[in-house]
C-alpha cells in the first residue's frame, strides 16, 4: 500500500515540474523532458522483460503515457495563450 502512495506523490510532482516547463519556458522542448523519459522508460520496461508485455500490464503504461503527453500539450496551449494576452495588454498600451 504505501508503494502505491509513494507512486502517486513521485507522479504529483513530476506533473507539477512538467506543467511549470511547459507554461513558463519559451522553448516546447523543455516541458517535453518528462513525458519523453517517462516513454523511453515504459518502452525499457517491456522490453528488457521485467514486465511481461501483457494487456493487464501495458493499459496503466499507456495511460500515464497519455497524461503526461496531454499536459504537455495543453501546457503549451495555455502559455500561448499567456502570450498573446500580454501581447494584447502591451498592444493597448500603445492605444493609449
């Protein structure tokens, strides 16, 4: 039980990491960082055979390789969005 505890806090927080470098720096490539590796291990896992590729076993792999992917898009989608609202606010100031 606390294996599964430790697991949701070490997620927490790489999902916090990852949604301050996708919102916060200019460059994508930096909030893509975690999803990349979280991938790149999930791959490693099946195939080195520490986890036998089965149904059971790859639907929670595919899962939080799909929320880490997704925040990482609307991560980026919400500093674009940042972006063109100070754009905006600095636009009328000019107006002004």
């Amino acid at each position: 039980m606390s294996t599964l505890i430790i697991g949701f806090v070490v997620a927490g927080v790489l999902m916090i990491a990852e949604y301050l470098l996708c919102t916060k720096l200019k460059n994508p490539l930096w909030g893509g960082i975690i999803p990349v590796l979280i991938l790149a291990g999930s791959i490693f896992v099946f195939v080195s055979g520490r986890i036998p590729l089965t149904r059971n076993n790859l639907f929670p792999f595919v899962i939080v390789n799909t929320i880490f992917l997704l925040n990482w898009g609307t991560g980026r989608d919400k500093y674009k969005k940042l972006q063109q609202a100070e754009m905006d606010k600095m636009k009328a100031k000019d107006i002004e």
